[in-house]
C-alpha cells in the first residue's frame, strides 16, 4: 500500500495577493482614451477653447503613462 503524504507550497505573501493588485498603467490608458474623447467631442462641437486644454490635459496623461511603462 502507498503511503500518502502531503507536500505544503510555500506562496510568498507578495505572489498570493497579486490577483488582487490593480495595474496603473491600465487605468492610465483608460483615463488616456477618455479624455481623446472628450477632446475629439469638443471639437467637433466647435468649442475649440475646450478642445484645447482637453487635449493638453490627454497629453499629461500619456506622459504619466510612459513614465509608468518605462518604470515598469
């Protein structure tokens, strides 16, 4: 007859709770591609003022998001 045994694996605590962590450079491309929409709707409702600052704030976004990919 086999003997049973049971074999215990180790998980470090940083590898158990991954499934739970949020990945920022996913909600920077989210609010990246929200705020291209804004900025293309304004447009093409011709309030160019807004389009404007819209597409400075998108920008800002897309270096936070580079700097983030770049850091991971």
């Amino acid at each position: 007859m086999r003997s049973m045994t049971t074999q215990l694996i180790f998980i470090p605590e940083t590898e158990m709770f991954k499934l739970f962590q949020t990945n920022p450079t996913k909600k920077l491309e989210k609010q990246y591609a929200l705020k291209l929409e804004e900025a293309r709707d304004a447009q093409r409702a011709g309030k160019i003022p807004l389009f404007a600052t819209l597409t400075a704030e998108a920008e800002e976004i897309g270096r936070q998001l580079d700097a983030a990919k770049q850091g991971s």
